[in-house]
C-alpha cells in the first residue's frame, strides 16, 4: 500500500515536450513511474523520448488510460492545462509550476470543487513520490528508500533534507509529497492527512509546514482528533521578519498572524512532537518509532 | 508589488471609484500650483509605501483643520483572498480611519466580511445590506479592479462619507500579485525601486530571492525557500544571527552562485558565510565547481563554511578540500550551523 501513486499509475505529462517536462519525464521514467503520454498542443502524433504525444489531455486519456497528470506547463498557460486536466477526468493531477496567478488558482480550485473527481497536489510543489514504484514530480529519487514513514511538507528541499535524514538513518518513506508553497493549492494537509492514517504501510508522519496561512493549526486540530500514528513536525520560518514573503509566495506573516511560534503552539497543544531544529527532523521519527 | 498611493487612486478611478481629487508634486512650487487648482484647504501627504505616515510625519495640513469636518463619517474599505477558503473576501468596517489590524485584534464584531464566489462573480446584493446605491456602484469598481488587474489587496482607508452623502476614497492602498506581473506590463512600470533595499533590488535582477535581515551577521546562501528559511532558524539555534534569506532556485547553478556571493559580499554586515546546498536533480559536485570558480570572481573576505549535501555530496567535498581555498567544510546542518556561529565568534 502507499497513497495515491503505485506502480499501476499511468501517467500523462502535460508540456512534457518543452525543456522542463522533457528533462524530467526521463528522471521519472529511470524513477519506475509509467509515462504513457504526453501532451503537447500542435505536436499530436508525434512521439518524445519513444513516448507519444497527443494534442490534448482528453486523446491522451483515451488512447492509453492515463489516470494522473503531471504539470510543467508554464506559468501563464499552467491554469489552463490544470483545467483541461480536470475537464478530461483525470482523477490525480500534480502541477509542477511555479508562479501561477493566485485569481487562476482560485478559479482552478473552485472548478476543481465543482468537478468533485480531481485531486489536485501543487502547484508550485516538488510532487508525489512512492518510493521504488512511482514518482510524478521533480524530486530526486536517489535519496528516498522504500519503507513506513509518509512525509507531508509545504517545501522542496527543505522536504529532501528531510527525507535524506531518514533513509541515512535506516527509516524509509511510504509517500512523500509536497503540497506547494502558494496561498491556494490543490490539497492542503487536512486533505492528506486521512489517507495517511488509513494506510497500512505508514506507521508515522513528518509534517513540514512554514510560516503563513493556517493550514498547520487546521492539520493540528484534525491530527488531535483523528490521528492514532505519531507525527513529528518541523515549522520553517521562525526567525523571518513579518510582512516579507520568504520565498515562497505563501510564506508571509500577515497582520502578525501566521507565525512560526503560533503554529508551534497549536501543534504541540494537539500532542504532537514539533522540533525546533530541522536537523532532528530523522532521529525524532526514529526515537518515537522505538528505532533509534 | 506595492505601489504609491497616488497610483492606487488612479487607478482606481479608471474603474470608476471616486477618489479624493489632489496630484503629485515633485517640489514645494508644484504643490502651490496643485493646491490652487483644488481650492480650500489641502492635505501635502508622502508618497511613501509605508504605512503610519500620519505618526511618522509624512502627512500635513496646508490649511487650518477647521474645514476637515466635512466628514460625516471614516468607514473601511479592504478586498483580499481568503487563501483558507479559496475565495475574494471583501471587509468592511464602521471603525474607518484608524489601522484595521487593531480593530481586527481587539472588536472583531466591528468588521463585515463578505465571499464572493467566483464562478457567479460580483452581484450586488453582496453590498445591499448597506442600503447605499453609490456603495454598490464603488464596491463593484474595487472588485472589478481586483479582479482585472490581478491584485493582492486593494484597501481604501478611510472611505469617506461626506455631510452631503457623497462617498469617496480618501486615502488608497493597493498591492498586486507579483506571479500575474506578467500579464500587467503597466504596473510593473509603477515600481518604485527606491522604496526598495538596493542589495534587494540587484538580487532581484538576477532572480535571485533575497532578503536582508537586520542585525545579522551570518549571510545564507540556500537553494529552495523551506530550506532557506530553516537554516535561518538553526543559526539562531545555534546562537548567531542570520543576515539574509538567500534562495539561490531549486537549481543552484555556476553562474547564480556567483551572482550570490557578489550580493553577499556587498553587505557589510555579514562575518561569516554559510552556504547550504541540497543537490537533488542538481549534482553536489558541479555545485562545488561553482564555489570554486565564484571564489575566484568575487573576493570572499569572511569565513565560509559549505554544506553540499544529497547527490553526489562526497565528490562535492573532495572537490572543495582539493581546491586550496579557505573554506570548513562541514556535513550535517548541525555542524554547519555550529561552525558558521563560532566563526563569527559567537556561541559554539
């Protein structure tokens, strides 16, 4: 078991034929995920990397049974491609893309509200990676390893460090996947959270969250109320000034509301072990799972 | 992006709110000229993007006040995105004229909110309840504003209700998202880069996502925000203080490294640098290679401290040890923070 991806994934990648959907199509490939299409307005017909491309995501789903998107689109045409992903039916769509507007995303989401048979992960996120089995995203996949630990996290590298923490220490992840670093994304972790306690494989959860919004204290009050498997947290961003955003454009302390000490608090009150070093992110995992 | 308040009041007024009518001056004699123009008594205000100008002095009265009382009322005025609920959110509050945050904080009841869903659009009945035709007509300027130009907040405080009912926008602030930039060459033209860090505002020209920090003395370079952020958070875990967010991109390339260095290296408050590399996709080696050629461009007159880790890492290091420059290298984020702290002289 593992959560959304496995090896019967097929996917499609939306924009696979430009420089980044190209590179990464191969990364995933050598990663054991199956590319049965891409997608590439005007090049229908033709094949990329031995792999065919269709004109839309519709075709695509028709002739190979793709039932996941990957999204490389850019920017500007990236809400676009999300929507015909989700007009075709496609029931998991991963958008890569950074810098979408944030009125797109709110026209996506709520179309995708309507639709009710799409999930949407991203954008502006690493992806979904079940180790060994199947990767939609631009992760490295070198340093994940199979196993029952399933990570949640706002970030991207930040996720890989973390990541990097458990396997080096023996401990290897069921599914990771980065939620993305927008004020509106596909999936917040509230939205995550009930598939990782209904999976048999994972026995524990990272969750990696950061200053902004108030998606952290929502998964706090979900996580005390329903959770039985024990989470280890870690807030980016407690020495960033308010006002700024760090990167991220999610990443904002706004009207001195969503700090990293608040989260804290909300997360720790919930009875969840939140470190303040990122570099203790491994050995908590390890220490509550009787494994250090 | 943040712009001037007398862009917002322009561009407000092309979507049909009424703003309170004033121009810019560059100099005391345009302001006269200004000022005769209007008549009465005027308000000089600088264009300045902070807030609390009236505190910080930066708005005065050229006449007596005793013709402010035209007001009969200061309402609030603000449009947002809720990011928790996906939806444009619009505030409004009979507490005008003061910092809404306060209001917010301490009499929350005094502040209506109100969704606008988007698939329906603005419907005026969302302002109805007030009962104000002219409302109606400036709520759906704003929201049509909002909508059009991408923006992140448009807020007009106060909003001013005169003795004779005529309502207008006295004052105006209005902030756009800087990813739908693109599609808005107009309002990137507004920029005001003096409002702006210079070190900033050279990192921005080569894409580079930094910002200073003050009273830091450790200076970041990071690839990716999260982690840019966390290892901000370990420094001062370890005891220093860090001097800038740097996110050199997920990549993390020769020439960016290079750039990044030329930035660090111009803040003269930053002792010690620590640079903190995930290679993913992105080999640890040609990192490495970056480090070593960027040494070479740019003096680094402080001590350096490099973490690669992740792909390729022990090859990154044997390169860095190989290359004769004067840098710790360290292996996890603990040791990095630790040795980056103690080079600054600091707690260790």
């Amino acid at each position: 078991m593992s959560i959304l991806v496995d090896a019967a994934t097929r996917v499609v990648v939306q924009g696979m034929t430009g420089g980044e959907g190209s590179f990464h199509t191969k990364q995933m490939v050598e990663a054991g995920t199956r590319v049965v299409a891409g997608v590439t307005p005007g090049k229908g017909g033709t094949k990329h990397e031995g792999i065919p491309v269709f004109d839309t995501v519709a075709e695509a789903v028709k002739a190979t049974g793709a039932n996941a998107s990957a999204v490389f689109v850019p920017q500007a045409f990236a809400a676009d491609a999300i929507l015909e992903s989700v007009d075709a039916g496609v029931p998991l769509v991963v958008a890569i893309t950074e810098g979408i507007p944030v009125l797109d995303m709110l026209r996506v989401k709520n179309a995708i509200g309507e639709s009710g048979r799409t999930r949407l992960i991203g954008p502006n996120c690493p992806g979904i990676i079940t180790p060994g089995r199947c990767k939609i995203g631009i992760m490295p996949a070198s340093i994940f390893a199979p196993g029952t630990v399933g990570v949640l996290s706002r970030s991207g590298t930040l996720t890989y460090e973390a990541v990097d923490q458990l396997t080096k220490i023996g401990l290897g992840q069921s599914t990771a996947i980065g939620i993305g670093g927008d004020p509106i994304i596909g999936s917040p972790f509230t939205s995550l959270l009930p598939l990782y306690e209904a999976d048999v494989q994972t026995e524990a959860l990272v969750l990696i969250g950061e200053i902004g919004g108030s998606a952290e204290e929502e998964a706090a009050a979900w996580i005390q109320s329903h959770m039985t498997k024990p989470v280890v947290a870690f807030i980016a961003g407690a020495t960033a000034p308010p006002g700024r955003r760090m990167g991220h454009a999610g990443a904002i302390i706004s009207g001195g509301k969503g700090t990293a000490a608040e989260k804290k608090a909300a997360l720790r009150a919930a009875g969840i072990a939140v470190v303040d070093s990122p570099a203790e992110i491994g050995a908590t995992v390890a220490r509550l799972l009787g494994r250090a | 992006m943040n712009v001037h308040e007398y862009q917002a009041k322009e561009i407000l007024a092309r979507y049909g709110v009424p703003v309170a009518g004033g121009g810019v001056a560059t100099s005391a004699e345009e302001a006269r000229q200004i000022a005769e123009k209007i008549g009465g008594p005027v308000v000089v205000k600088a264009q300045i993007h902070a807030g609390g100008r009236g505190k910080g002095g930066g708005i005065k009265l050229a006449k007596n006040a005793a013709e402010a009382s035209e007001i009969a009322h200061e309402y609030y005025l603000g449009l947002l995105v809720d990011r928790a609920r996906s939806r444009l959110t619009i505030m409004a509050s009979a507490e005008g004229g003061v910092e809404i945050e306060k209001v917010a904080a301490e009499t929350p009841e005094k502040i209506i909110r109100a969704e606008i869903f988007p698939a329906a659009g603005f419907s005026p009945y969302v302002a109805r309840p007030d009962q104000v035709k002219q409302f109606v007509a400036l709520l759906a300027g704003c929201v049509r504003c909002f909508t059009e130009m991408d923006c992140s907040l448009v807020e007009i405080n106060p909003l001013i209700l005169t003795p004779e009912g005529k309502l207008f926008a006295l004052d105006a602030k209005v902030n756009f998202d800087d990813n739908a930039l693109f599609r808005h060459p107009d309002v990137r033209e507004m920029r005001d880069i003096h409002e702006e860090d210079p070190l900033e505002v050279e990192a921005s020209k080569s894409d580079l996502n930094y910002i200073k920090l003050e009273g830091g003395q450790v200076g970041c370079m990071v690839n990716g925000a999260g982690l840019a952020m966390s290892t901000m958070d370990i420094i001062q875990l370890a005891g220093g203080k860090p001097a800038n967010f740097l996110d050199v991109g997920g990549g993390a390339s020769k020439e960016t490294v290079s750039k990044a260095f030329g930035i660090l290296m111009r803040d003269e408050d930053v002792k010690a640098v620590l640079v903190n590399i995930f290679g993913g996709i992105v080999r640890c080696d040609r990192v490495a290679e970056g480090i070593i050629a960027a040494a070479k461009e740019v003096h680094i007159g402080v001590p350096l401290v490099v973490r690669l880790q992740g792909t390729n890492a022990r090859e990154a290091r044997q390169l860095l040890e190989a290359s004769g420059l004067k840098l710790t290298v360290a292996e996890t984020l603990d040791e990095a923070a630790r040795k980056v702290v103690a080079a600054v002289g600091g707690a260790a």
